[in-house]
C-alpha cells in the first residue's frame, strides 16, 4: 500500500534550476572537447560504456596515421606521441560520461539532443521538458508520518495565528508577540502585548 503523502505547496526553483543549468553546461562542454574522430553514432556507446570500446579504434585509427606519415623522422615522433595521444583521449571521453551520469536522475534523457557541429559533437536542450522535471522537484510533500506530523502541527499554529489576529481586529504582527531563538523554548514577548492592549483601549475595541 502506498504510503500517503500531502501536497504542502512549491519550493523556490530558483537554485534548482541555476545547478541543473551548471550540469548541464559541463556535460555539453565535455562533449564539444572530443576530437573529429567521435561521430554521432559513438555518443550512445560513450553514455554507456565510457572509453572501453572506442579507445581502442581511436588507437588503431593513429597507428593508421602513422603508417601514412612519409618521412621516417615525423613518423617516429608521431609514433611516440600514440600512447599520450589515447590516454588523453581516454580522460576526455571518461569525463562525458561521467558528466552525463552527474545529471540529476530525474531529469527525461529525451530532452537531450545530439548534433554534429563544426567538426564536433554538441547537445542542446528542450527547455520545456526540463522546466516541468524541475517544477515537478520542487513540489513539496509530507510523505514520511513524522513529516505529516510536523506539517498537521504547522497548520494548528497558522490557523490559531489567522484566529488571533481576525480576534484583536488590529494590525499585529504574530512574529513580533512570539520571542523565539533556536537554543532556548519560544514564549511571549510581554512589551509588544502591552503595547497591543493600550492600542485595543485606544480603539475601544
């Protein structure tokens, strides 16, 4: 059985959607530094399995170069370069995938778009997807029943507070009656009721 949860009202999306736009950026960043020799078809390969199978292609398709370097001087130098050449390779296609599953879970993969660009991969974004994944977040729940204690507590206050003031027919503020600081328990502030009860005798309330 499903566990009840009460809807308590929408949380400041603000913050949310600033680190998801941050994400974001990094993982489209990580994939435009990728050399000309990723494709389109090897993105789906990097999500999943990082460098494993494209590293070695990448290596093959340099020692292919290098067969077709001409002169024996530029192809001993090419040569020594392959395996810092593959190793950074490998680094910069480890940090999309590793940029891609840092993506929030509940973000829809579909908003996610691919296109090969100015010798490069790029991604782009469905704004509207990703704005309703992110109102979605910052809905607020009671789920767990402590949770929905503490929520059904909040609300005997709000109410009790919208009571008083409707009963003193003036203008108080609740906040200034109430003297609170987290390390000791809450009581009244005996200065600001004084002033209350003369501004109710004034009004001859």
């Amino acid at each position: 059985m499903e566990r009840e949860k009460i809807f308590i009202g929408n949380v400041a999306d603000f913050q949310l959607k600033d680190a998801v736009n941050d994400q974001l950026k990094s993982f489209k960043r990580s994939l435009n530094e990728l050399n000309e020799f990723v494709q389109l078809d090897d993105v789906g390969d990097i999500l999943k399995n990082g460098s494993k199978n494209i590293s070695k292609r990448f290596e093959e398709y340099l020692w292919q170069l290098n067969a077709d370097i001409q002169y024996f001087s530029d192809r001993e130098r090419h040569k020594q370069s392959i395996p810092f050449k593959v190793e950074y390779f490998n680094k910069q296609v480890e940090n999309v995938k590793r940029n891609y599953y840092s993506l929030p879970e509940y973000l829809p993969k579909e908003a996610l778009t691919y296109e090969y660009n100015f010798q490069r991969i790029s991604c782009s974004w469905d704004y509207k997807l990703l704005d309703q994944a992110i109102q979605e977040q910052c809905k607020l729940y009671a789920e767990t029943p402590k949770e929905v204690e503490i929520f059904s507590r909040i609300k005997e206050i709000v109410e009790k507070i919208n009571e008083l003031k409707r009963f003193v027919g003036v203008e108080v503020k609740v906040t200034d009656i109430i003297s609170d600081r987290c390390d000791r328990e809450a009581t009244y502030n005996t200065d600001v009721i004084n002033n209350l009860f003369k501004l109710i005798k004034t009004k001859k309330l």
